[in-house]
C-alpha cells in the first residue's frame, strides 16, 4: 500500500501467520466455552445450600426429639416380657398390668416427691385426654408410700382430669420393672410386652410422642 508524500505520520503495516490467526481462533472459542459453563453451572454456594437444607431436613426430627426429651426413650430389639406387677387402683380395688392387654399402655411411675414427675404429669393428662381409647391408655402409677389418699391429692393439686389413679404403695413393682430413677416410662404393646422406656421426663403431649405411640396402634 502506497502512503501519500504529504501525510506526516506513516502508518505500519502489519501482517499476520496462519499459525498467529489459528492461535487466536482458538483462544476466542475457549473464552466463549468459559462463558457458557460459568453462565449456566450454579455458583457453589447454590450447591451448598441445597446440602443446607437436605441436611437440615434431617436434622429437624432429632431436634424436635431432643426438645421433646424423646432421645432418651430406647426401643428394645424386641418387645421384651415382664414380671406380674400388681398394685391398687383409686377405690382401692386390686389391678395388674395383665388388666390392659389388648391395649397399648404408657406405663409411667412416678411418686408425690419426685419434682420431674410434677412437671411432666400434666402432659401425661392431656396425652390420656386425646389419645385414650380402648386401645391405648396412660397408666400413672404411683410409687407413693402415702398410698391412694397421697396420690389422688397430688393430681387434684394439678388438676389432672384423664388420669387414672393407679398405686403401688410397697414399691415392689420399681423391683420388678427394674426402675431405676424416676420418673421412668414404658411403652407396652398390646400383649403387655415392653416395646421401650425412657428414664427421665418427657413432653408426652408433644407431636413426636403421639407418633411414637401411633406408630403402635396401627
């Protein structure tokens, strides 16, 4: 190309190898490839918290549990058989827990002195007071050795309305049951085997303890 004699500023020619052009080609389809992949791949913390929310949904009946004081409550491998247990209901007739098959029992004993079982009595009465049917019932027994006058004086002073008053003044039946500490609550099936217990007080009137008793009235 021919530059006038009158222009001041000389302009440069330049020419490029086919290897420069290939070079140059391929460096532009990479950038548009990158392009492509960052638009459409979410960015990482997507990902993360989609892991987040499956985690969490995971955790949530664990932390239901823990506030409810169900991780406590330990299931048998298999519902387990137990001794003969008698003890007195409130007009002092003679009762067992042979009485209640054919029902799911939540066996809970418990004693006027024991401050636990003072909180957790009234949950019991609202569980009894929904749940209770001719095939389920919570029996609060009572380990008391001021026998049925004591105990009935107590769920009066709560005002406890569903529960019955069930007694067992000797204490032989915290033997028998291999009671440890109170209050102590077994789940029993409908055969009167022992399905799990849980040593400690609970919120029985909690949505995940109706579903741990539901799942056995099936």
């Amino acid at each position: 190309m021919e530059r006038s004699p009158n222009d001041p500023s000389p302009r440069a020619t330049r020419t490029f190898s086919p290897s420069a052009i290939s070079w140059l080609a391929s460096t532009l389809a990479l950038i548009g490839l990158a392009a492509v992949y960052f638009t459409a791949t979410p960015p990482d913390n997507a990902v993360t918290r989609i892991g987040a929310e499956t985690a969490d949904a995971a955790v949530a009946p664990a932390a239901e549990a823990a506030r409810t004081g169900l991780t406590a409550f330990v299931k048998k491998a298999a519902p387990a058989e137990l001794p003969a247990v008698t003890f007195t209901d409130g007009e002092g007739g003679a009762k067992s827990l042979a009485d209640f098959k054919g029902k799911t029992v939540l066996l809970n004993v418990w004693a006027t002195w024991c401050a636990p079982c003072r909180e957790e009595m009234p949950g019991l009465d609202r569980l009894q007071s929904e749940l209770g049917s001719d095939k389920f019932e919570v029996v609060a027994l009572s380990v008391d050795r001021g026998g049925v006058k004591a105990s009935k004086k107590f769920l009066d002073q709560i005002n406890v309305k569903s529960l019955g008053t069930y007694v067992d003044a000797s204490g032989k039946s915290t033997k028998a049951l291999k009671i440890i500490g109170m209050p102590t609550t077994l789940l029993l099936d409908d055969q009167g085997r022992e399905v799990g217990r849980l040593v400690g007080p609970a919120h029985w009137d909690s949505d995940e303890a109706k579903k741990l008793i539901e799942a056995h009235l099936r």
